[in-house]
C-alpha cells in the first residue's frame, strides 16, 4: 500500500476545505482497497457490535492481532481479503457496516494528528490527504473541520481515541517491558470486553482505584460504558505514574 500523500496545510477546527464523496462519484468504492484498517478499541467495539459477532469471532474471521513495533500495544487490523485486497465489509453497493465504519474511514479525506507539544498542552491538527483516485476533491463543496466532524458522526470516536490516545502516550514513554499479565489486561479492557466484564463484576480492584459502586453497576449494564472504564482501569494500574498528580 502507498504511503499517504498530504497537502501541506495544517488546518485546525475552523479551517475550511472542498470536499464531497457520495453514491454515483466516478471513483465510488475505490478508497476501500488495500487499506491499512487499524481499529481502535472503540472502532473494533462498533464494527463487531454491528456484525453481531463475540471479540473472538470477529478477530478470527476479520482481523489479525499483533504487538505495535513502537508501543509493543496489541494492535488489530482489518484484514484485507486476499483475492483482490478489497476491505471484507465492500459490497457494491457501498460500506456493509457503514453506520459503524471506522474513525479513519469516517475522517477521510482528513487524517487527524494529536498528541502534546513541548510544554505538554494537548494539540489538534488535520491533513488533508490526497490520493489521485479520490475525485471527491474536485467537487466544490466547502466545509469546515467542525461540520466534517458533525456530519461524520465522529464525536464519540475521537472521545474514546483521546482516551486511548493517552494510554499510548504513556506507554511510549515508558522506560520498561510490559509484563505478560498487564499485556493480557490491556488486550483484555481494550478488545475481549466478554472477559473484561467478569473481572469488573468481582468489584474489588476497581472500587481499589477509585471507582465508585454505583459507576461500576452502571457500566455492566452498557458495553460502551464497560470499555470507558477499562481504559481508565489501564490510566489508574499499568500507566498510574503518568496520571498521578
Ligand atoms: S469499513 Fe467500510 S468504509 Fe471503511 S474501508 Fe471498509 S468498506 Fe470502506
Ligand atoms: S470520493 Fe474519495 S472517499 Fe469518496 S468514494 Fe471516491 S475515492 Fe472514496
């Protein structure tokens, strides 16, 4: 797959670019081929949620999993189908999971950077990725960053991914290995929610780190809620010495 090529402006939440992707555009369906579809713990919650399929299904069926060569983070990807690198969830029609696609297919044409600068203020900033196949470029429909977000529906996605986020951020600025067992417990708060729930239903550890017995009573009713309060578990156990203050 091509590197992504950028435009080389840097646009913030009120910047403005043209843009528009809908049915019957001559390049329809091109950009779902040979992508690298890395899902996020809340992207990953959607899709299978949608597929109606347990984490363990859909990891065998659709994804791999592997360890993030700079984080040594569980990292799962969409697999792209061998026949013709084609996402597994195009249809001719469109997107099969389209009310649950992912952050990146929902961002795109932007691709978002965040992360902290020098003095440690949290940054936002989007690219515009050009690829010579998307002619949604051409069409002449100006937008700002903020509408983009609104319409695609990207709100809760990028709550949960600066949630996330953070974690990695600690984790590359660890200055040691991750044991076997909290590599498990990431994998486990992150994309095995089944087995997270049982541990949450035991109570003890999490009302140890603050958790509240009525917080936790409320998120075993809603798996959405259930993986929130995993990725804080992870902020307050593995990574408390990054948000400790
Ligand atoms: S999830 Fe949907 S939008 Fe994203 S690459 Fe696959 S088919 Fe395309
Ligand atoms: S306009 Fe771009 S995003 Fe839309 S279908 Fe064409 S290639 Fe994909």
């Amino acid at each position: 797959m091509d590197q992504p090529v950028f435009d080389h402006r840097k646009l913030g939440l009120d910047d403005v670019f043209e843009f528009s992707c809908f049915p019957g555009i001559s390049c329809y369906n091109l950009c779902c081929y040979d992508v690298n579809l890395v899902l996020s713990p809340y992207d990953f919650l959607r899709v299978r949620r949608a597929l109606g399929l347990s984490s363990e299904e859909f990891i065998a069926r659709f994804a791999e999993l592997y360890l993030g060569d700079v984080t040594q983070l569980p990292v799962v990807a969409v697999k792209m189908q061998q026949h013709d690198f084609s996402c597994p969830f195009l249809r001719p029609e469109g997107c099969s999971i389209y009310p649950d696609r992912p952050a990146s297919c929902r961002t795109y044409p932007l691709a978002r950077f965040t992360g902290r600068d020098e003095e440690g203020k949290p940054f936002e900033i989007y690219r515009i990725i050009r690829e010579t196949h998307c002619k949604g470029h051409f069409e002449k429909r100006p937008i700002t960053v903020r509408e983009w977000i609104k319409e695609q529906g990207l709100e809760p996605y990028y709550e949960f991914n600066d949630l996330f986020g953070e974690i990695v951020f600690a984790r590359q600025h660890m200055d040691r290995p991750l044991s076997a067992d909290e590599l498990d417990l990431i994998y486990t708060a992150c994309y095995a929610l089944e087995k997270f729930r049982p541990l949450v239903e035991k109570k003890e550890g999490f009302l140890a780190v603050g958790f509240s017995e009525e917080e936790i009573n409320r998120v075993l009713e809603d798996e959405t809620e259930l993986l929130r309060l995993g990725l804080n578990f992870l902020k307050r156990t593995i990574f408390r010495e990054f948000f400790e203050n």
